[in-house]
C-alpha cells in the first residue's frame, strides 16, 4: 500500500475551506450591510419623525386698514304718535263713524256714545240752579229790605247781619250749582269721541250696543289713532357701540315685505343709559313714511353708519384661540419660536377680528394654531406673512364685542 500523500490532503484541505471561508465572508458582509442599513433608515425615521414634530404653519401680519363697516341690528317701527282712545263717560256705544285704516283729521267724529245717566243728571243740574238762583234772589231782595228798615231802628242789627250773609251764601250755592252743572256739561260732551290729531285709525276695539266702562283702567281702548307720516324706529345697541352712533348717524331700514328695497333714517336720540338685563342702550331713529310703505309695530333690519375704528389691529378670527386662560392669539419670534399672547376683541366682524389689547403691528400671528399649541414651541413658518384686508362686512347681531 502506497503510503499517503500529504501535499494532495493539504491540497484537497484548502480547496474545502476556501468556499467556507467566501460563505463567512459573505455572511459578515450581508450582516454588516443589514446593520448599516439599518442604523441609516433609523437615523432617517427618526429625522423624518422629529421633522414631522415640528407643525407647519402659516402667519399672516395684523391690518392696519381702518375697518369700514356698519353695526347691522334688529329694531322695531313705530308710530310717531300714537294715542288709544278711551272713553271719559259710561254709556252704551251708539255709532261709530271710522274703521281701522280710515285717515282721520284732528276733531273728526270718530264714535258717539249713549249716556242716559249723565242726561238725567243734567237735567237735575240745570233744575238744581234754577232752584239756587230763585233762592239767591230772594235772599237779595230780602236782605236788601232789612238794610233799609236798619235806619229806622225798627230792626235789629243782628237780623240785617243775618239777612245778609243768607243772602251771600245763597249766591254761593248758586255758583256751586253752576260749577256742577258746567262739569256735566263738560262730560256730556265726552259723548262724542274725536281725533286728537291727524293721522290713521289702527285699531278699533268696539261695536254699537257695546256696555263702555270709563278710564284706561276699567275699560278697554276703543280707537288707536296713530300718525304714521314719520315713525319712531327703536334699536337696541350694544354697550361697546355707543360712543361711534352719535345723535345724527345715518341708518339703512330694511323691512321683510319689502325686499331689496331700503330706507334712510337719522338717529335722534339715545337713551343715555345702558339696561342693565341687556347690556344695550336704547337709541330712537326717525324715517320718512310718507309713501305708507312702512308698518308701524312691524320689524326691520338696521343697519348704523358706525364710526370706523381708526389705526385698528385686525387678524382673521380663525387665529384665536379659546382656552382656560382666556382669549389668546398664537406668534411667531424670528427664531420661529411660538409666543402665546393674551388679547381683547374690540370688535367681531365675522371673519375678521379687531384687537383691543396685547397684540403689536410687528407681530407675525398664526393664521390656524393647532391644538395644544404653547409658548416656546418650534415651527415651521410655509408662507410669509401678508396683512389683513380691512373688514366690509356688517356686524352680524350676538357677535363679540
């Protein structure tokens, strides 16, 4: 047997493990081509997720534009006088000459009344002064007679004293009757029911044969006589309003029958005090009516020519932010670093808001802060920042202020 070959075993040795060694290599090589790619894609998410962290926002500069714009409210029309007429005498209804609508002039008959019982006592009245005269003459006469004899001693003067202080009450009672019988008189003329101006029956509240009571306490309204030539138009402004609708502002009427078309008026008077339940100050408006076209006691719409608020802060109301802490608006520093600064509204026109306080004209303010949002956080600003336009719609009626 031929002995071994070693140089052919270490040969047939090295060409096993060379293949081992490639496979070694490899597997090295695909593990540490794992780890690296895997440490990249980490450092990769974990940029992307810090990139992610920091919010992207946009920032708009505060306007400065003086925001014209009117204070729009909901106000009532009203007569410019307006009387209800009640009745001064009982009695029973006996015609009645004028039905809502009708125009009327001052001393028109508008209704008669029947009033047998003041007729009666009328009638005593007048019987009662004649009685009182005929006693007064007599008393004169009388009298006179006793101051004659009281030269001749034949009487006392006691008894002409007498006489004639009979004699001036009698007069006396005289007046008096005459006094009831002119009160009568007087009522009884309250039989006719008149206009107390010109104007328009708007209401009648009673019919012939109807029992009338009298006073505005026993008994109803029987006519409404309103002039409706001019109306009162009543607004209820809101505190923070009132200094900018002084006396003579403007105001546009709108009234739901007539659409699309609009009235002027003028302001004429305030209330000069605040309702404590409301938080609002009366305010008077006069229109013109002399086309009939407005309803007194009807609705409108009214919209004040309020003074614009000059130099004043808008942003969009969307960059408010409503919190525990209050109202607050969110900015950005130029390291981009938020701030958040507490603020007053002046004023909330809908889409924009006017700043009262705590806001500059340099500040860039986020135009939607996300939730949660705090002072010192990073962002990242994706658009430059771009005023406010000035603000044209009306003040809707509830809205801030």
């Amino acid at each position: 047997m031929p002995p071994p070959d070693h140089n052919q075993e270490r040969l047939t040795v090295r060409r096993l493990r060379l293949p081992g060694v490639i496979f070694l290599v490899l597997v090295i090589g695909i593990v540490i081509y794992g780890a690296i790619a895997r440490s990249t894609q980490n450092s990769r998410l974990r940029e992307l997720t810090e990139a992610q962290a920091v919010p992207n926002v946009a920032v708009v500069a505060p306007g400065r534009a003086e925001n014209q714009t009117g204070i729009e409210l909901p106000g009532r029309l009203e007569a410019f006088i307006q009387a209800p007429i009640y009745a001064r005498v009982p009695g029973y209804l006996k015609s009645w000459k004028h039905d809502i609508g009708s125009k009327v002039k001052a001393g028109d008959l508008l209704a008669e009344i029947d009033t047998p019982d003041i007729d009666q006592q009328l009638m005593q009245a007048r019987a009662a002064l004649s009685a009182a005269q005929a006693t007064a003459r007599l008393s004169e006469v009388t009298a006179k007679r006793w101051q004659s004899l009281a030269d001749t001693d034949a009487v006392s003067k006691q008894d002409v004293d007498q006489r004639k202080f009979t004699s001036d009450a009698d007069v006396a009672q005289v007046k008096a009757a005459q006094a009831n019988l002119d009160r009568l008189a007087a009522e009884e003329g309250f039989k006719r029911l008149v206009a107390p101006f010109d104007g328009v029956v708007t209401a009648r509240d009673t019919d012939i044969g109807q029992l009338i009571n009298v006073g505005s306490t026993g008994g109803v309204e029987l006519f409404v006589v309103s002039e409706t030539q001019k109306l009162r138009v009543y607004v209820n402004v809101p505190q923070s309003y009132v200094p900018r609708v002084p006396a003579g502002t403007k105001a546009t009427i709108r009234v739901p029958e007539h659409p699309g078309k609009t009235y002027v008026g003028t302001v004429e008077a305030s209330a000069q005090s605040v309702t404590p339940s409301s938080g609002t100050t009366l305010m008077q408006i006069i229109v013109d009516n002399k086309a009939g076209e407005l309803l007194p006691g009807g609705y409108a719409s009214i919209r004040l020519d309020a003074a614009p608020v000059a130099n004043s802060l808008s942003v969009p109301s969307s960059a408010l932010i409503f919190d525990s802490k209050g109202l607050s608006i969110a900015v950005v520093d130029g390291d981009n670093h938020v701030q958040v600064k507490p603020v007053t509204l002046n004023r909330d026109l809908g889409a924009i808001v006017e700043i009262a306080t705590g806001l500059a004209a340099s500040d860039q303010v986020i135009e939607n802060p996300p939730d949660g949002i705090a002072s010192g956080d990073v962002v990242h600003v994706i658009s430059k920042p771009a005023p406010v336009a000035a603000a044209t719609a009306p003040i809707a009626q509830g809205t801030r202020g």
